[in-house]
C-alpha cells in the first residue's frame, strides 16, 4: 500500500481499550493523524472542527451508536462530509446488523477481534476501489451493489422495480 502518512482518521469506540489497539494499527501502518472518540456525538464534533479523510466507528455505542453517526454524517444537512467513508468495525457480525450498517450508508464493515490485514485491506478498499454514491428516496451512501452483472440490459434490477414497470404500463 502507498504511504497513508496524509491521512486523517477518525476513529469511534466506546472501548479505550479497543481505540488503543486500532490506534497503534494505524499509527504502524503509517497514518499521519488519528483522532479519537468515545462516541457517536463526540465524532460529529471532531469532524466539524477537523479535515477528516475516513472513519473507523464501532457499531454499538451510547448515546449516539456507529448506525445512527453513519445516518447523520450521511443525511444531516449541517454534515461536514457526506461522502466521508465509513467503515464499520463491530464484534457483532449477525446478517441483520451487517444489513442495517450497509442499510445505513457504511462503506465497509470489519468484525473484531480486528487484525492489522483487515484494516488495511478494508482502508485500501475505501481509498483505491472507492464505490459510487447514490441517492434515492431511501438512502443515501455507496452503491451497495458489489457486483456489476455484464449481462444485465435494462434501468432496473430489482423485481419490485419490474412489478412498478409493469403496473404503471
């Protein structure tokens, strides 16, 4: 990976413990700056006071979880950075919290125990394979889509999409 020495990293946990160990992941990975936080709310603070490149933000936090941070930081007309990649690190890798995540507008996702692979993996990902954004009625985020089908001809993909064709024709 280049060098991540110009990259400002904020990084959200409730566990001290937890922001120490993913702290000295990235500080030995060489990222230049890495601000912390105990909370959903305290981020929102640091990102209005600090240029900030990518988040690392646990999922089950107090006051203000990595969810509903995700859901401000995307949605909130006051938000710094919309487009702020996400990535969600969370001991809780059940299909549903992984879907209400991405259902969020999280970039990426990692489950703990972390390893120093998996964060870099996940912020190359974020920096060199970054997805687009889109905005629907719903959500506003990465394309959740990870797999472009070659084969697919039409405007829309999904079947309720179809059944909307079908009924307004």
């Amino acid at each position: 990976m280049s060098s991540l020495s110009a990259l400002h990293v904020l990084l959200v946990d409730d566990n001290q413990h937890m922001r120490t160990i993913a702290s000295a992941v990235l500080k030995s990975a060489g990222v230049g700056t890495v601000r912390e936080a105990a909370d959903g709310g305290a981020a929102l603070e640091i990102l209005r006071e600090y240029p900030i490149d990518l988040a690392i933000v646990d999922f089950n936090m107090f006051p203000l979880d990595g969810v509903e941070f995700t859901r401000l930081v995307r949605n909130s007309p006051d938000s710094p950075n919309p487009y702020l990649p996400i990535i969600m690190m969370t001991g809780h890798s059940a299909k549903r919290r992984v879907y209400e995540a991405r259902d969020a507008g999280v970039t990426e996702f990692i489950v703990k125990p972390i390893t120093a692979k998996a964060v870099l993996d996940r912020i190359q990902a974020v920096i060199f394979h970054a997805r687009p954004f889109v905005r629907t009625e719903g959500y506003f985020g990465p394309d959740r889509r990870r797999v472009q089908k070659p084969d697919y001809k039409g405007p829309r993909r999904r079947a309720s999409d179809q059944a909307r064709d079908s009924s307004a024709a």
